[in-house]
C-alpha cells in the first residue's frame, strides 16, 4: 500500500511538517525519523522530531538528536502547539495510533495530513497517506525507498545514512532475521557506498552497555532464565523490585528475550516484565511459528511473526501461569518450527 504519487505531491509546497514515532524509541524509529527529517529539510520544509517518550543514550549520537523534543508534561503546551502548526504529520515505524501515548489525541485531532510509513502489520486507517510494507525489515529502508522513488536519493548524505544504518541494522538483528532481503543488503551498500562506517555505528549502538545493565543481565541469565524443553521455550521473568534492584532504566531489558531464544533447541522466547501497571510480555519465535497470533490471540498484542508483544492487567505470577497454560495449545507446532 504506497500513497507515492500523493506524498510527491504533498511534498511540492515547503510546509512545516512534523515526525514522530512510537513510544520507547528503537534505532529504527529515532534513525527512520531523523533520517526522512534530514531529507525533508533539503527539501526546503521546516522540520520538528517530537517522539512520545525519552529513549536510551546509545541512539542520541544520531545526526539531529539535539533537535528531538521529547514528551513530557512539562512540554505539553509546547508540543500540541506544534502539532496543532503542522501542516502535515509523518507517523513512523508504528501501525496504531496508541503506541505514541499521550500525543494520541493530539495527532488525531490535528488538521494536518497525516503519513504513515511503517512496517508493522495491520496498520490503523488514521492516515491520509501511507506507504507501508510489511515485507519491509525496517522503516528505515522504508524511507531509503521512499526518497529514491521520490528522486532523491543524491540527497542521501553521511548523517542521514548513518540514522539509517542504524534502523536497517537493528531491526535485522544485524541483518541476520529472516527480513533480511537482497534489497535491505543492497540499500546498506549503498549507505556505505556514500560514507557511511559500520563499525563505528555498530559499537555505539551495541558496545555501549552501561555496567549496570550487564550485571543486570548477568543476574536475569543465572537466576531468571527458565527453559521448558518439552515446548521448546524458555522465558523470563522480571519484578519491579529487580528492575528497582539494578536501577533498571527505559532500554536495559531490551534484547534480553534473545538470549532466551538462542538456547539450544529453543524456538519460542518470552520475557514478562512487571511495569507496575501493567505486565508487559515481549515475545520471539523462529521459522514459522507466530508469536504475533499468540500475542494477540491470548495477551492483547501485536507485531510481527517472529517478534511480538502483549500487555495484561495481571499479576506477574498470574500472567506467566497464563502463558504457561496457553502452552499445550500450540504444542504441535512448536514442536514442528524448524
Ligand atoms: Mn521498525
């Protein structure tokens, strides 16, 4: 579903346009956003990056960083009056509109035109325009297409390049996840084509980990990892008195789930993390088995296939005995995921 010919035309007037992503920003939400911002801005609009919520320290070396507004109360004001000024909204890397929180009702009212590039399934119909591909490993390479197909792939430069390396290369894992086509290799040979250095980005992204976290991580994989060999499944669970513990910020329990994936044998990984609202369930699979029909079907969640996530109003004890229930329902297939 790609809106081009609209966006190529909404894009003719200079405007002020206004980019924001899903909450908990990822590389591939801050670098999809500030990379098409860094886009529109040679285009002539004028351009603000607001996302719905702070995100880690290893995404703020990205080019424009300086220039993100983050929500919180204390900005609201200002924030619904930018939204309220914009003549159209870019809504990247997110297929609801719940997923940017408090800015929800803000970006629904608004007047502007609203776009939606993403790559989550099922997008909502709250956009005038979209350009969508759930095929897509990343927003990221979303917006690489979007501007080649707009023309403007020379305007591409270094800064730009490396916001966008950085979503293609963690929303692949790496380039290892089974997204990873010929075409998302193509578009980071490109990028390196025009000077972008992946190491560089790769340790600022990855090699970044505050002590802190790693003792954290080292204690959820000795005391916390639990392996259900009999369903090939292994999960996680955390406490907010842990994540209170080991001063848990936004970001550290990130990834943690794939290290429970990568137990042998193991084709289904969950971690359930106590929010103190809410548990939140982050899920992964490999091959077929969908943890995206799980997640939905039985945690009121979403996402892709092989990476999925839920929510219940439960305690943390009554949600993994409801995961752990859930089970025998999918046993066959988890037994067949090769
Ligand atoms: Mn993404």
């Amino acid at each position: 579903m790609q809106d081009l010919d609209a966006i190529r035309e909404l894009l003719l007037k200079p405007q002020t346009v206004l980019i924001t992503t899903h909450q908990n920003p990822d590389a591939d939400a801050l670098g999809s956003s500030l990379g098409l911002a860094g886009y529109l801005k040679k285009r002539g609009h004028r351009v603000t990056v607001v996302t719905p919520t702070d995100y880690p320290e290893n995404l703020t070396w990205m080019h424009g960083n300086e220039e993100v507004i983050a929500f919180e109360e204390k900005k609201r004001v200002e924030v619904s009056q930018l939204i309220e000024q914009a003549d159209s909204i870019f809504c990247l890397d997110f297929s609801a509109l719940n997923r940017i929180r408090q800015l929800e009702p803000m970006v629904r009212q608004s007047r502007a035109k609203k776009v939606l590039i993403d790559h989550h399934l099922e997008p909502e119909a709250f956009a005038d325009y979209v350009y969508w591909d759930s095929s897509a490993a990343a927003t990221a390479e979303l917006i690489f297409r979007l501007i080649d197909q707009l023309g403007d792939k020379h305007l591409i430069d270094v800064a730009m390049g490396e916001c966008l390396y950085a979503g293609l290369m963690t929303d692949t894992g790496s380039f290892r996840h089974a997204s990873t086509t010929g075409y998302v290799h193509r578009v980071a040979a490109e990028l390196l084509d025009i000077g972008v250095e992946v190491n560089p980005i790769h340790r600022r992204i990855y090699d970044n980990i505050s002590i802190e976290k790693l003792r954290f991580l080292g204690y959820i994989l000795a005391e916390k990892l639990v392996v259900v060999p009999e369903y090939r499944f292994a999960y996680i669970t955390i406490t907010e008195a842990e994540l209170k513990r080991f001063r848990s910020k936004a970001g550290d329990t990130e990834g943690m789930v794939n290290y429970a994936l990568s137990v042998e044998g193991v084709v289904m990984a969950a971690i359930l993390i106590d929010r103190g609202d809410e548990i939140k369930l982050s899920f992964r699979s490999v091959g077929e088995f969908s943890v995206r029909d799980l997640a939905s079907r039985h945690f009121s969640g979403g996402g892709h296939r092989n990476a999925a996530g839920g929510r219940t109003a439960l305690s943390l004890r009554d949600t993994e005995e409801q995961l752990l229930n859930v089970l025998p329902l999918y046993h066959e297939q988890l037994l067949e995921t090769v």
